[in-house]
C-alpha cells in the first residue's frame, strides 16, 4: 500500500471513483467522508447536422459532450486536482469516441496486430463544452485555468448573473477532440482511474517547486503538481496530466507520456523504491525503520541512482550519491534537503547526552586546561584533517566519489571573506582561530578523539542552546527533545536577566574555544569572545529567545555575533566545492598577514590547552 511505501503523507491518500451513468468521477480521502471534488460530464453522437454546418462539418463524424459540474473544495485547492479530473474526462472521451480501443481492455497489448478497418469502430470528433463560471474573487483565474487545460473561449458573449450580493460571469468555452489516425491507433493513454489510490504531493527545494525538463530538452523547465502511484516494485510519480517521471541511465529526469515511444521500459524507468533512513542508533535487522515526522528517505531509480535537486539548475536530476528527502503530511510535499543521517544521529545524540550535568562534567574535565601546550597556529595543522563539513554526504564505501575541503582551509577562506568585507582585523583573526575546538581531538586522543569517532563528537561545531533553563520550540532538531532528561522552568537555575555570560551552553568546540581564549588573558575585545561563543546560538540571535536572562550587555554584542554567523554561513555556501589550501599556501597567508594580528592581540604565543 501507499501507506507502507512512504510515511509522513499517508492520511492524504486520495481514491478516485469512476461512474459511468451519468458519466462522472468523485474523488475522496481514505480518512474522511464525503467528496472533494467532482466532475460531472455527457456526451451523445450528433445524428442529424444542423444547417449552419459547413460542408467540412457535414463530412466529419462529430459526437457532443459537455461538462456540467468540475468543483474542488477550496481547502484542496492549488494542487490541480482540478487538471486531473478534467483530463480524467477527456481521456475517456476519446477512449469512446477518438480511439479504436475496448474501454474494457485495461492490458492493451500493443504487439496485437491491428483490426481490420471491418472490425475497427467508428471514430468521431468531440466537441466538449463548457462553461466556465467565475466570481470576482477568481477572476481571470479559471479561464487561464482551462485555457491551459487546452479550451478555447468560443464566444465573447460573456453573461453576468447577479444573485443579491453576490455576481459571477459565465464564460462558454470548449475543446475538441480529434478522432484518432491510423498510425496513432497502435497505443492509448493510460487513464488514471485505473489507479486505486494515490497521494498529491509537491516535490520542492529551497527555492520552492522543483522544475523538470519536458523529454528533448526544448522547452525550459516546468513545474508541476505530482500524483504518487503504486507500482510493482516501488512508486511512480506523474503529474495530473498523466505525464510520468522518468529517470534516465545518464542521470537525467523527464517527463514522458505514455504513449510516447521514445523508452522501451517506462514503467521501469518510471519506478522509484522509497528508502527510510532511521535515526535509531542500534539497530540489527535493517536500517529502515520506522520513520518519524522528520525522518529522512532518499528515492532510488531502476539503475541504482537517487533522485535529487540540482542545486545549480533547480531542476530533478539523479545521482550516484543518495539525496535525502523529507515527507511532510501538513501540506502535503517531499522537500528535498541539505540535512544527512549523520547529521541527524549527531544530533539525536547532542540532545540524549548534553544535559545540566553533563555540561558541568565537561567543564570540571577541560576547563583546568591540563592537555598540554601549542601555539594557534600549530592548531590550525592539526585541524587540516578535519573536514569542513563532517555531515556533507552520506557515508559510502567509495570515499573518492565525496569531496570536502579541510576545516583549515574554511578557516582561512573566511578569514580572508573577513577581510574583503574590510572587517576589523580582530574579526579576521576570530574567522580564522573559531573552529579549533576540535584540535582537542590530537590533544586528548584518547578519551576526546576516542568517543568522537564511536559515540558522539562534541568538538564539531552546531547548533547550541543553553542548558539549565526551558528550550525554546524553535530548537534545531527538536523532534528529539523528548531524548533530553532535563526539566526546567523559563528561567530554570538563573536569575532573571542574569546576561548570557552567567549561563551554561551545550558543551561544545566553540564553546572550549570561547573558554581557551579567556583562560590565555588575549587582548581580543569583548565583542570577539562574544562572536566565538554565541555565534552557534541562533535561538538567541535570530529567534530572539531567551528574553527571560538576557540583558542589554547582551542585546549590544547581538549585532556582532548575527553579522559573523552570516559572514560563516555565507563561506560555507562558497566553499562547497573549493581546492583544499596547501601547506604553504596556509604558511604564506600567516606570515604575510595573520601572524602580525596575532602578535597584536596576543595569539601568537603558546596557549594552555
């Protein structure tokens, strides 16, 4: 069932019910009663033609149709719901009148010879009417709706109809319906009420709908509203015109009407298996378990390749590396996202671990700053085989199809975006020495580096809050909260407005960099102790949490460590794909440039670690 195939939108299963006598189509969601949309529709042959009929009329079979009622609740509007009970409609009529198939005949076997002209029906042209009926709430909108449908407006004699308050127009168009040649015989349209079920579903990206390019990549790319279907070995994707998706050897996604001869193995090329990734730690059996409201899938096609969104062209394509996509059942999407399982894990690990207590814990561990002593510089060695983004792609055995620059070099490069921007000097310094918490793992390799690598690595910078008090709601990955032990009131162990200063955050690199710094009495100012610290803090700067003990110490340094947050996230867009710095590359930007504001701010000497 689709249900089993791909949680997170199972309630919004849509069944289609087809009636033959008066033709029509209701569809329904499994959970409820009652339609949430129809389309009501006749059709009979034209036995006598009438005088007006020109002579190329008089030699034509025409059959009349007219579609009397097409409503969609305006709840379930937007998703073309509309489109795809109006092609419904048409795809019967021509099954009736323009094609020479059985309309019982779901299996058409296309290596059948073709019937003699004895045996073959008589085929007519259809004219389908319509009238299209608009309030001033919609005006314009629907007649744009059916003249991309394929209609035509037949008349400019447009009636307006008053009801008390309330006025509408009736707008009489149509479309026509072309009797079948012989060499287009061969095939017909699958229709989609043979399909049981199905969801409605967006496919989107950061930038909203996802487009696809029409097969032969003549015309620019399309968006479209999506109708999941079950297949034999997977699901199917195809748009509410009864176009499919397809995934392509090469890597590339179209869309393709069945009837197209173009691919001998739509249905395969068509079919994506729906893999879940779960986020629970042990498991024995499988990795696919039962997935959460937030879980991650990734979509495999028939060549072993996974469906993704270009993050250049904003279009489908596919991958050898899996993408991930999240189901969201509240407005009915698949969103395609930057987020992995590692990432996810490490934070289903960050919320179960980092407690009131086992923060303090850390601090008695690492704050006496015992581990031994190094320059920031020689630090920045060590963070040379740490890579800039520990969550980039999910792990794979071939490790050369991944491609990260190191921490060092995303330390340098922002440094360096630092001061393009003309940044004051101590912010190009914090740019570059940010990140060396995690140089902890080459000083204590055997307790810090061991459990980073088995249990959960707290050096890698991400999102912090502060412990000891309520988490805001907005918390990154706060599907996980429930995992967290700690119970607080708003203000929880602190006084009210006690400054950020006073409070515990997650245990975390910054954080043991934030610490560091004080400890070996720098000459950085304030403003640069706060940028290390807080930076990672997003709650406070960009959801304004935490009203409860902040101050206006706090609300002054707010503006420094927001605008550093941006200058990383902005260096981290732009590194992506960058070539990792060589040794003497990083050596020739410290001696040219960042050893001298060291020594001016004190960080050039050895530290206590």
């Amino acid at each position: 069932m689709l249900g089993g195939q791909l949680s997170g939108v199972t309630h919004s299963i849509l069944i289609l019910l087809t009636l033959l006598s008066p033709p029509r189509s209701l569809l329904y969601r499994s959970d409820k009663k009652g339609a949430i949309a129809k389309i009501i529709y006749s059709s009979e042959i034209q036995e006598q033609p009438s005088l007006q009929s020109s002579v190329a009329e008089l030699q034509k079979n025409i059959a009349q149709a007219k579609i009397h009622v097409l409503d969609v609740k305006s709840q379930y509007r937007g998703r073309d719901l509309g489109g795809l009970l109006f092609s419904e409609a048409i795809t019967h009529l021509k099954s009736k009148y323009c094609n020479n198939d059985d309309n019982e005949d779901d299996d058409f076997n296309t290596n059948e010879p073709l019937k003699s002209d004895y045996e073959q029906k008589q085929l007519y042209d259809v004219n389908c009417s319509l009238e299209a009926e608009e309030d001033v709430t919609r005006h314009g909108k629907l007649i744009a709706f059916y003249l991309r449908l394929g209609c035509h407006v037949v008349s400019k004699r447009v009636q307006y109809i008053s009801d008390n308050d309330f006025a509408y127009r009736k707008v009489p168009m149509q479309v026509t319906l072309k009797a079948a040649t012989t060499a287009a015989r061969k095939r017909k349209r699958s229709s989609l009420m043979s399909k049981a079920s199905f969801l409605p579903v967006q496919l989107v990206g950061d930038a909203g709908k996802i487009t696809v390019t029409p097969s032969g990549g003549s015309e620019a790319g399309m968006k479209f509203d999506w109708l999941i279907n079950q297949a034999d070995d997977g699901i199917q994707f195809s748009t509410t015109h009864g176009h499919f998706l397809i995934a392509s050897p090469s890597g590339n996604v179209t869309i393709l009407d069945q009837v197209n001869d173009s691919y001998s193995d739509v249905d395969g090329w068509a079919t994506f298996v729906p893999l879940h990734i779960s986020d629970e730690i042990d498991h024995d059996d499988s990795p696919f378990q039962q997935s959460s409201s937030r879980s991650l899938w990734v979509l495999r096609s028939c060549h072993g390749t996974f469906l993704t969104a270009d993050s250049v062209s904003k279009c489908l394509s596919c991958t050898k590396l899996p993408s991930f996509w999240q189901a969201n059942g509240s407005n009915l999407s698949l969103a395609c996202t930057s987020d992995t399982p590692p990432r996810r894990h490490h934070y289903l690990q960050c919320w179960k671990l980092q407690t009131h207590e086992y923060v303090q814990s850390m601090r008695s561990t690492f704050l006496n700053f015992s581990l031994g002593k190094a320059t920031l510089f020689e630090a920045l060695g060590w963070i040379h085989t740490f890579p800039a983004y520990p969550f980039h792609a999910w792990s794979c055995e071939d490790t050369s199809m991944v491609s990260s620059p190191s921490l060092r070099t995303l330390s340098f490069l922002m440094a360096e975006a630092a001061r393009d921007e003309g940044l004051p000097d101590w912010v190009q310094l914090v740019a570059l020495f940010h990140e060396l918490g995690e140089a902890v793992k080459k000083l204590d390799p055997n307790n810090t580096g061991k459990m980073a690598d088995s249990i959960y690595d707290w050096t890698i910078s991400t999102r912090s809050r502060v412990v000891g008090c309520a988490i805001p709601n907005c918390a990154t990955f706060s599907e996980f909260r429930h995992l967290n032990t700690d119970s607080y009131t708003d203000t929880g162990v602190y006084e009210a407005n006690c400054a950020l200063d006073n409070v515990l955050l997650l245990w975390s690199g910054p954080e043991y960099m934030y610490h560091l710094l004080r400890h070996n009495q720098t000459a950085l100012p304030l403003e640069a102790l706060a940028m290390v610290r807080y930076y990672l803090l997003g709650d406070w700067h960009e959801h304004h949490e935490y009203t409860s003990i902040t101050n206006e110490y706090d609300e002054d340094m707010l503006p420094w460590v927001s605008d550093f947050d941006r200058l990383r996230r902005k260096t981290r867009l732009e590194c992506l794909d960058c070539v990792d710095l060589s040794d003497e590359q990083c050596a020739y930007l410290w001696d040219r440039h960042y050893s001298r504001i060291a020594a001016k701010y004190d960080c050039d000497r050895l530290f206590a670690w």
